[in-house]
C-alpha cells in the first residue's frame, strides 16, 4: 500500500454506507470512491463491501478491517493533535461506552460539557454488554463495581446507593414492610443482569434468615427502565439505583421503604487504555465528568 488514502478512503465509505457521501465528504466522486476501495480490496485480498446498484455494505471481513483502520486513523489524529498547537483546543470524535441506565445522570451535565468544548464530537454507546475498551477501540467507558482490568486506567465519579421503592397505591394495599422478614409478604419485582443471567441480590442489611424472594415474582426482567416502571405501575417492590428512582420520588409515585437496612453503596468510575497516549479531548472529558457528576451524592 503506497499511502493512507486507500485507508481514509474505505474508513469513510464504511462510516457513510454510501460511495457518494463518502466522496463528497473527501472532495472526489463517487467513481474515484469506487476504484481506491477496489484497490484496497486488490490490495488486501479480500472483498470489504458486499454491492448492489442501491446500497453497499460491510462484509464480515470489511466489518474487522474497519474496525482496525479507524483506530489508526484515530491514534494518527492523535499524535498530529499532539504536536500541533490544536491541543490547546480538544477537538475530534470521543468513543465512550455508558451502562443503558447511565443516561439518567450522563446527559444532565453533557450541554455544559458542549457549551466548553463544541470541537468534541461525542460518540456514545449506552450499552449493557461488558465490552473491551481496548479491543473495540473505545477512548473510554464508565462502569460500576470492582475495576479488574490491568490494562485500564481509571478515575472515581462517584457514589450511589440502592434503594427499595414501591408506589403509594401498592402500599396502601399490602402495607408498608417494617423489617426485611415482611418482604416474604410482598410482591418483589426482580432484576436479571443481562450479561450473565443472573438475578440480582438485594443486600440487606439485619436480615438473617429472612427471605424477601420466598414468593414467586410478579415480574422479572433484564432491563431497570422497566423494573422502575412496574414499581410505579403498583405491580410490587423494587430494587433499584437512587439516582434512577430520585425524580419518581420526588414526584411522589414512589416511595422508599426499609430505608435504614440498605447500606449497600455503589460507584462509578471512568475507564480508558493504559497504553494510549491520553487525547486533549479525552483529558477534558475526564476532567469534567469527575467535577459533574454525582454531585448530589
């Protein structure tokens, strides 16, 4: 391969699904799109785009090459921001991986964070899968819970706690529970980990030999947005970060129960490579993400 053009090339037909966009983000047509991509396919010897007279897309091959070219591109753009005097201003695109919940406290500080750096393009993937910063080429991820991966850097966000809510109707129907033993009365809505299956257990504090699961649930699901919602509706009791039940409690469609046996807390952190060169952009995104967050707590 002669230059990077094939490169930008192809990484910018991959973005776009299309040879037009492409070309015209680059300044050339679609025809010329068209012939570098067949060069690098030469190249490679493999075909990157499956091609039809209406639409293009990637092959499974095409998908991984892509994958790898645009961290290229990216640590490329990375070490010409560092030895320019661009890095007094963070600009680019920044890869971040959010638990799906983690919308609830991300957003509310992302305008302020835009309103300083309007030059970052933010590239976030609210997800639940447990994804590999480092393989999937991401400049950083937020996570909770214990940090194991020694290839990661990391900084503390905050703090959470979990709490147990239901809806007024509900306990003007069954009763407000005075200790963790009066749960085998109620209905207790469950949560189920989507990346292992497993249910979630309520950490309860003096609550030996209770059992809070003894009867069947009315409803388990993968996805707390939905356990949050079945607690409003008056299905039952549930088990749920605070920071995603606050505006419900404050609304007054939940209310929390058994308050002083939950002593369980949790946190957040951010987490990026060990062995990249850290980007202006990414270093304000820290920076900032570490002043806004959890501020509450």
């Amino acid at each position: 391969m002669d230059s990077l053009s094939g490169i930008v090339t192809f990484v910018q037909a991959a973005e776009r699904l299309s040879f037009v966009a492409a070309g015209r983000a680059l300044g050339i047509s679609a025809s010329a799109v068209g012939k570098n991509i067949a060069k690098l396919e030469e190249s490679v010897g493999v075909r990157l785009f499956h091609r039809t007279t209406r639409r293009i897309s990637l092959t499974e091959e095409g998908a991984t090459f892509y994958e790898r070219c645009r961290r290229i591109l990216d640590d490329l753009r990375d070490a010409e921001a560092m030895l320019s005097d661009a890095t007094r201003i963070p600009r680019g695109r920044l890869r971040v991986s959010v638990p799906t919940i983690g919308y609830r406290f991300l957003l509310p500080v992302i305008p302020e964070f835009r309103r300083r750096y309007p030059e970052i393009e933010l590239d976030i993937d609210f997800n639940d899968r447990l994804v590999d910063v480092v393989e999937d080429g991401l400049d950083a991820v937020i996570r909770s819970g214990a940090l194991t991966d020694s290839r990661l850097m990391s900084r503390h966000l905050g703090s959470f706690r979990f709490v147990l809510c239901a809806s007024p109707s509900y306990l003007a129907r069954n009763g407000i529970p005075q200790s963790p033993r009066d749960l085998e009365t109620h209905d207790c809505l469950r949560f189920r980990f989507p990346t292992s299956g497993k249910l979630q257990v309520w950490q309860l504090a003096n609550a030996e030999g209770s059992d809070p699961f003894r009867r069947p649930s009315p409803l388990t699901c993968n996805n707390m947005e939905a356990l949050r919602a079945a607690a409003i509706s008056g299905l039952g009791i549930a088990y749920m970060p605070d920071f995603l039940a606050r505006d419900a409690l404050d609304a007054g469609l939940l209310h929390t129960v058994l308050g002083t046996h939950l002593a369980d807390p949790g946190q957040f952190s951010i987490l990026w490579p060990s062995n990249r060169l850290v980007s202006p952009r990414l270093r304000v995104f820290i920076d900032h993400m570490t002043q806004a967050l959890f501020r509450e707590i």
